[in-house]
C-alpha cells in the first residue's frame, strides 16, 4: 500500500474489519482525472464546506486524536477535536497546494463551535508521491449502546495511533533522501516531529 510497511499494511486490514467495519474507510492514491486538481489545489469543492490539504507533525496529530470527542466521533465520523483542549496551542501549519506550501495557523480551521473536524489523512513520507487518504467511518457501531460504542471509539483510534506512530518511526529512520518531500518545511529531529498530512472541513464564506 504506496511505500508502507509489512506490519502497518497488517493492522490496516484489521482495521478495515474492526468490530464490524465493512471497509467503510478509504484510500485513494489516483493522480490522473479529478484527483489532479486535487493536487494541484489541495482543496475539495461542491456543498456547504470544502475540505483542505494540510501539513503538520505527528506530535500534533497524536494530540488531536487524544482530545478527540468520541460521541462526535460515532455520530459524524470524523475527528471533531476542541483546539483548546490540546496542549500545542494554535499550531503553525501549511495549505499543500501542487506550487507552494502556504503558511497557516490551525486556529484558522475551528468552526463555530470550537471544534477542528478532520476528515481525512495521509500515512505516506513523500506527500507530493501520493496523497493515500485514509477515511475513519466507525458507522457500523451506530447500534452498539452508548457506553459500548464509546469504547469501542476508543480503542480503534488508539491503534491507530499505535499504527501511525510505528509507520512514522520507521519513515525517520529512512536513510534515502529520494523517498522524503523536497520541500518539507523544517527538519525532523524525531518521530514526534515527522511530516503528517491531514484534511480539514471548514464551511464556506456566505454570500
């Protein structure tokens, strides 16, 4: 699956069977088509909100998982995260687009209800290679009781944690310079601060 490894390929197929789940999450690394201007504006259209391209670290994202609210979670299926309960602060992060990386604030992306939602994110080190988005669609759990879904909730975004942080402590240690993105933005000291690429919704302007 587009550069990773043996066991993170592993936990990604239980996953997609995880407690009932019928493959409900996706990923999609097509380049051709639609998918193209994709990339070229990492920005997805039609509706009331668009979705954007975003890269930030690992330590961030761990941190918008913890916090996430898991009965949004089931609900919605998507990672609705209060900004304020993270401890990085309104993070600096970047738009991807095909020509530029554009300086943003994680901030800029809460809703009116404080939330950050997260739709969507990528596992791969070279985010201009591929752009393999990974969807979590917990539907399945819809008619499990309340405190059971909740656990459940859980314990399915803490392996994925668990998988992100295996996938991305490997990529560190990759000595090839060819597989990295040329223009990443800072220089990873650690897993912690290790590229990660996530969409988020925001609605669009009225009028």
């Amino acid at each position: 699956m587009y550069g990773l490894s043996k066991s993170v390929r592993q936990t990604l197929s239980e996953l997609r069977s995880f407690y009932g789940l019928r493959q409900t999450f996706m990923y999609n690394a097509d380049m051709s088509g639609s998918s193209s201007r994709l990339m070229r504006e990492g920005k997805t259209h039609g509706g009331k909100s668009f979705t954007l391209r975003i890269l930030t670290t690992v330590e961030v994202f761990m941190e918008i998982i913890h916090n996430a609210d898991l009965w949004q979670f089931q609900d919605k299926t998507q990672i609705w995260t209060v900004l304020g309960n993270c401890s990085f602060g309104n993070a600096e992060v970047w738009h991807v687009t095909k020509d530029r990386l554009h300086r943003r604030r994680l901030g800029e992306f809460v809703d009116d209800d404080r939330y950050l939602r997260v739709v969507t994110f990528e596992l791969v080190l070279d985010f201009d290679a591929s752009m393999a988005r990974y969807s979590l669609q917990p539907t399945a759990w819809s008619k499990v009781d309340g405190a059971s879904g909740y656990w459940l909730a859980l314990e399915y975004l803490s392996k994925w944690r668990r998988l992100i942080e295996e996938e991305k402590t490997r990529q560190f240690l990759i000595k090839d310079l060819r597989m990295w993105p040329d223009r990443l933005p800072w220089s990873p000291s650690s897993r912690h601060d290790m590229p990660m690429v996530v969409w988020v919704t925001i609605a669009k302007p009225r009028g």
